[in-house]
C-alpha cells in the first residue's frame, strides 16, 4: 500500500454525528453531509402605528415641486410617502430617514428653482439692456 491510501479514513454511509453543534448533518459521503429538515414556526407580531411620527413635508414637496424643480420635487413626494407608510408599519427608523430625505430633497427643488428664475430673469433684463 502506498503511503497515500493509508492516510484516507473509510467512508462513513449514514453515520450520525454526535457533535452538538453537528446534531442536525448526516454525513453522507466523506467530507460531506446532508442537512435534515426540521419544521420551525416563528410568530411575529406586528407593530402598532406610530403615535408620534415625523413631519412628511409633503404640502412643501408638492409646492416645490409645481413651482420650483419637478425631478427632484417628485422624488420628494415619494420619500414624503414612505414617511406615511413607515409610520403607519410602526418603523420609526425608516420614518425619520425619509423624513429627512424629503426635507432636503424639498429644500434642494426650492434651491434649484429660485436659481433657474433667478438666472433667467437675470438674462433677460441683461438682453434687454443690450
């Protein structure tokens, strides 16, 4: 025999382990083992509404997005949405992250747009002038 074949153990068919943290593999062939099924019932309740939520800013979305910058405003409107939706799930984290996005996506609509009047109208008198 070489010294090769003396070093591979026998094949273990069918063989239980006995481990603890191996108490659910059936080795199966060497090296590998078969994960036996187990049934598991996980019963989560849901959470109440949130009876405080953060301000959705979606009348400012809305007036950002009508008179100032629409790309931006939409998404504003959609980001003060998912407060609604969050606080309603009783997820307060993702409730003040959207808050906060569709404040600052508002205040970013508002920004854009009072710079595009003013740039315009500021082309204009200067055309006029000319």
């Amino acid at each position: 025999m070489s010294e090769k074949e003396n070093l591979v153990p026998p094949p273990y068919n069918g063989y239980k382990s006995s481990s603890s943290a191996e108490d659910d593999c059936v080795v199966t062939q060497l090296g590998s083992c078969s994960l036996q099924p187990h049934s598991v019932q996980v019963t989560l309740k849901p959470r109440p509404p949130l009876t405080n939520p953060p301000p959705d800013y979606l009348y400012f979305a809305v007036a950002v997005t009508l008179c100032c910058f629409w790309p931006t405003g939409l998404v504003a409107i959609f980001r003060s949405m998912d407060v609604r939706k969050s606080a309603t799930r009783g997820d307060s984290y993702s409730a003040v992250e959207a808050s906060h996005s569709a404040k600052q996506l508002s205040w970013i609509s508002l920004g854009i747009g009072v710079s595009i009047i003013f740039t315009a109208t500021l082309l204009y008198v200067l055309s006029k002038r000319a």
